[in-house]
C-alpha cells in the first residue's frame, strides 16, 4: 500500500485520464506510480516524457526495457 494516496482517475485532467486508460487496458489497471505522479500534472507529463524519449530513441532494446521492468517490480514486491 502506498503513503500517499493516488488520484482518481476520473477526475484528472482529460491528457492524463487517457494515458491512464491506455495502462488500464494494457495492464489491467492504471500504474500505481503513474497514479502518484498525476496528483501533479506537470510531473506526470515529465515521467511520460522520459518514457516517450527513451522509446523514441531506439537505444534500449524494447525486450531489456521489459526485463528491467520486471526486476523493479519484483525488487519492490508487484506481483507484476
């Protein structure tokens, strides 16, 4: 359980509810950190940015960026 509570989807900003949908039907849900992160739009905007830059990139590999992914979310206990 989170310290600190996350928003309520519903009641973000239009930009934000979508991105959070999109994770919802991706993963079953909105990303607990994302929903953190959207209590302050401007800093969820800057999380999604460095997400969005790091897969424009092309210099991680998608398949290591989904294995990293996994290792932080077993390393903070997400049954993922």
């Amino acid at each position: 359980m989170a310290r600190i509570d996350g928003v309520d989807p519903e009641k973000t900003e239009r930009r934000v509810r979508s991105a959070l949908e999109a994770q919802a039907e991706k993963w079953g849900g909105p990303l607990l950190n994302h929903l953190l992160y959207a209590r302050r739009p401007t800093i969820f905007r800057g999380a999604r940015a460095m997400w969005s830059g790091l897969d424009a990139s092309g210099l991680l590999d998608p398949r290591l960026v989904a294995l990293v992914n996994r290792r932080v979310a077993a390393l903070n206990g997400c049954v993922f």
